[in-house]
C-alpha cells in the first residue's frame, strides 16, 4: 500500500514538472541553451490579443529587443508623428513590420538606418488603430549601419483582406489610378482613393507636404505603408514625392473578354476568341493581328522559343485582321470556318448579325496550319485547333498592326496554366527567352524596387510571363460535371471584369467563369449576356 502512494506521488510530481516546462520559459529548461535575444517581428504582433501586453522577457520567449531596417521617413510629415516604423524578414523569410512611438526622436532616423531596439518593459498596443510599441525611448534605440530594404508587393485586395500582414511595412501598390478619375484641377492632398484593379484604398497626403498640390499620374506605383486608423480602416500613406511613380498609361482599345478551347465535337474550325472594343476600331485603317500559343512538351523540343509570340514553327501562330471594324462597346469575334457557338457537335450557329471575323483552319488528318504567316518561322500547327486542352501553358494575345517581332507589346494578353519551366520563361537566356506581356488588370510591364544606395523606388522592368508580379493565369476550364481538362465538354471561358474607359484601365480585373453551353439550347446569349461578362463604365 505505501509502495503504490509512493508510486502515484512520484507520478503527480513528474506531471507537474511536464506541464511546468510547457510555459513560454521553455527556453530556461534546456541545459547549455541560451535564447536569442532578438525576437523577429513576426513572432511579436501576434502576442497582441485585444489587449495591452507589458513586454518582458518571459512574453518575449527570452528575448528582448527588435532588430530591423527603418522605413519612416518624417521629412514630409507624412508618416504619424512620433512613430519609428521598422521591419524585418528574420523568420520564414516573411517581411513584417512595427511601429515603435519614441517622440520627437524618430525624426532622426531614415529609410536603411540598422536599428536595434531593447523594448523590455514596453507595451504592445493599439494606439490610434496603430499596432504600436509604447514606453520606450530613443535611449532604447542603438545604431547598426545600414542595411537593405525590402518591400511587399501586393493588391489592394490582399491589404484589405489581411490588413494585420501588412500593416507598418513598406509596399508596393501598382499601376493604380484615382477612382473616381480625378476632375480638372484635383490635387494629390487629403484622402484619395485608389484602384489597382483589385479593389479601392484609402490614400492619405497631408495638405502641408511639398507634393500634396501635385496632380495625379492617370497611372501610378505608390510606394507607401498602411496605417490602421481609430475607425477601424486601412490608410496608406508614402513618405515623399518619391514614393508615387508614373507608370505611363494601361488604356486598350480592344479586350478578350471569352474564349471558347475546347468546343464540342472536333477543335480544329470551330474556337473562337470574344473581344470588347473600347473605341470604335476601322480595321481596314487600323489593322490587328491575333497569336496563339501553345507549349506542350514536344512542342517546345521541336520549336524552341527563340523570339517570343514571334517564334513561329509549333510554338506560335499568327492571323491578321485587316478589314471590316467594330464599335465601342460592341463584342467582336475571332473564329475560323466552323463559326458554331459550341462546335461541330453544336446546333446553333453564330447569328449573320455577329461582328465576326472569320479564317480558314484545316483540320483534315494530318494537316499542317500556317495562319498568315510573317514570324521568325513558318508556323506549323497540328489540325487540332490552336488552342491547347491541359497541360503547359498556353496562350493569346493580341496585337495592333501586322508585324509582330520578339519585342512587340500586346495590346492585351492572356494565359492558361503555368507549366513549361524554362521552356516558357529563362531570363539566363540573352535575350531573355519567354512571351512579352502588357499593362493589362492581370501584368504589369514594370515594378518598382528599392535602391540599395539610395533608398529611393526605382523603376524595374519585369516584361514577360513569369518574371516577378507576372504570374497570373487561368486554370483550364473544368466544371462540377466536367472535373478533368480537355473533355470535349463544351465549357466556355467567361472573363468578365471592368473596363473605366476614362481612367483607361481595368478597375474590377477580370475573373474566369467557366460557361457550360448545353446542347441544343446554347444561344450566343449565353455568352454575351450573361451577368458576368465584361462591362464597359465611364
């Protein structure tokens, strides 16, 4: 009997030393284990739950102090006073940042400035909205050189859906524009919103900085940090005039708004690319031309990709539209000789009255298609249609004019899928080996990145499919009754989306929904009158 007391009292002390150790002071239970003493800011914000939380120590997992890169920059007065706003990508290699209030003190730091804070005894709170560190001072704050700065990339749509992420880190918000469009004489000064085609944000310029009478670019990157504010919302401000570059312009005048790639029946004659023009187009006067790509394993062992949409041989193929036009606002079609809404196994064909705009595809066994020629080389495309099924990527893009060469710009652009590795993009090659793209909602021509001497934005060209911010892309059309690619099922590629043709960009970026065409009832409503198709405002 006192054999088993012994027995269960040593099993209630041994329990109680486990669940002891199992406290944010496991690091004092490791014989000859010393804690880092800096804590990534990553692992501090999260110790923020609603609540003040006093910093020590043990809430610190035995650390004590933040190492990062300044980011504020108070020469404007643009930044919430007081606060010096660091980041750093220590753990997980994830950027983050906080905001720490010094007073007056944080004047004297700049972007590049190596700091390292002790914030033992600190509070972590929300202060203003802001996810601050309170109760320390510039004594608490030690110089370390210089270092670089990073920056996040990201959509408004990725702010506002994860605000906390982002919050007090230096970000990148490209090719946004005013939204609404800024009337004669509006300036940059007070809050402004934004749109980079993802969604609106608040952009904040104090009325006192030099730049806040600037007008507007009609397309900008902004380089800037969010701010939470007392209301609960997200504010994003930059530092300096610097910090908001011009981006040139994004205005099309004709968009692919739908794609038919794997019609119902046979594919060769029968797919068919839906476009939207923005202005009324005189092909005859302003000539277009329409390539295709399609990068399928053998493809590209046969056909390297030596010039881009240019390329030719089994890679690309190319047909010129040079006569008939299309008004603003009116759908206008690409298509060969087969011209049935859901193919050779359809009923319905396309209405007389559709702007469309036919070419000959041979799709005897065995044929070999050129299109109309003019690339690096003869294009040879099998008698399957232009359009891949599944697997690598696959692409369309449009042209304005006839020539098209390895540096011509698309006036608009879209991809399926993203395989094919170096085979689609290798920027070792010289040139660079890949498909160019264009300033559309889904890529951006250029990015901005930070100096390393400087710390000033700089403008970097990212041109082509793949290369950084550039890897948007559609999955190939599947549905709940079709759940594989390539099934002969007749599903129709919807890309509806947006158009301001006052801003001239994208505000709403287009979305793929895929369009199931039922047999024998598909109409062409189906397609051009569905809620989500693409949609012109001004």
């Amino acid at each position: 009997m006192k054999m088993k007391y012994f027995v269960n009292l040593f099993l209630i002390i041994t329990l109680a030393v486990i669940v002891n150790s199992c406290t944010k002071k496991t690091y004092e239970n490791y014989p000859g284990g010393t804690p880092n003493d800096v804590i990534s800011i990553l692992d501090v914000r999260p110790i923020y739950k609603d609540q003040d939380v006093v910093l020590s120590k043990d809430i610190l997992y035995g650390a004590t102090k933040l190492a990062g890169i300044v980011i504020s920059d108070h020469t404007e007065k643009n930044l919430p006073a007081g606060l010096l706003v660091i980041q750093d990508n220590r753990r997980l290699a994830t950027l983050r940042g906080i905001s720490v209030e010094i007073g007056d003190a944080a004047a004297k730091y700049h972007p590049g400035d190596s700091v390292v804070i002790d914030v033992t005894g600190g509070t972590l709170t929300r202060k203003n909205g802001i996810l601050v560190i309170t109760g320390v001072t510039d004594a608490n704050v030690t110089a370390a050189g210089k270092g670089a700065v990073a920056i996040n990339a990201v959509t408004v749509a990725q702010l506002q859906a994860n605000p906390a992420l982002y919050e007090s880190s230096l970000c990148l918000v490209n090719k946004a524009s005013f939204n609404p469009a800024p009337k004669s004489g509006e300036v940059l000064s007070g809050v402004k919103m934004i749109n980079d085609g993802f969604g609106d944000l608040a952009l904040y310029t104090d009325p006192g900085t030099s730049y806040a009478q600037h007008t507007p670019y009609g397309l900008a990157a902004y380089v800037g940090i969010p701010f939470g504010t007392a209301e609960g919302t997200l504010q994003y401000r930059t530092r300096n005039g610097d910090d908001i570059i011009n981006m040139g312009s994004s205005a099309q005048d004709l968009l692919i708004t739908g794609f038919m790639g794997d019609p119902k029946g046979g594919d060769g004659g029968y797919e068919y690319v839906q476009m939207l023009a923005t202005r009324d187009i005189d092909f005859t006067v302003t000539p277009y031309s329409i390539v295709f790509s399609s990068n399928a394993g053998t493809n590209n062992t046969a056909t390297p990709l030596a010039a881009g949409w240019a390329t030719g041989g089994q890679r690309t193929i190319k047909w010129d539209i040079t006569s008939g036009g299309v008004q603003k606002g009116q759908f206008f079609y690409f298509g060969f000789q087969g011209k049935k809404i859901n193919g050779s196994a359809g009923t319905y064909a396309f209405p007389a009255t559709t702007n469309w705009y036919q070419k000959t595809y041979n799709n005897a066994t065995g044929a070999t298609n050129t299109g109309d020629g003019g690339l690096a080389k003869a294009s040879a495309f099998t008698n399957s249609g232009p359009f891949a099924n599944s697997g690598n990527t696959c692409g369309v893009a449009i042209f304005q004019g006839t020539t098209v060469t390895e540096t011509s710009v698309p006036e608009d652009v879209l991809f399926v899928a993203s395989g094919g590795g170096t085979d689609i993009y290798n920027p070792a090659k010289s040139p660079i080996l890949g498909y160019r793209i264009t300033n559309n909602d889904w890529y951006s021509m250029y990015s901005v990145s930070i100096d390393p001497v400087s710390y000033k934005p700089v403008v970097v060209p990212y041109l082509y499919y793949r290369s950084a911010g550039n890897t948007t892309n559609m999955p190939y059309a599947v549905n709940a009754a079709h759940p594989t690619a390539s099934t002969d099922a007749g599903l129709f590629n919807m890309m509806g989306g947006v158009y301001n043709i006052t801003l001239g960009r994208w505000t709403t970026a287009r979305k793929q929904k895929v369009v199931e065409l039922f047999q024998p009832t598909a109409t062409i409503d189906d397609i051009e009158k569905d809620s989500s198709v693409t949609k012109l405002v001004e």
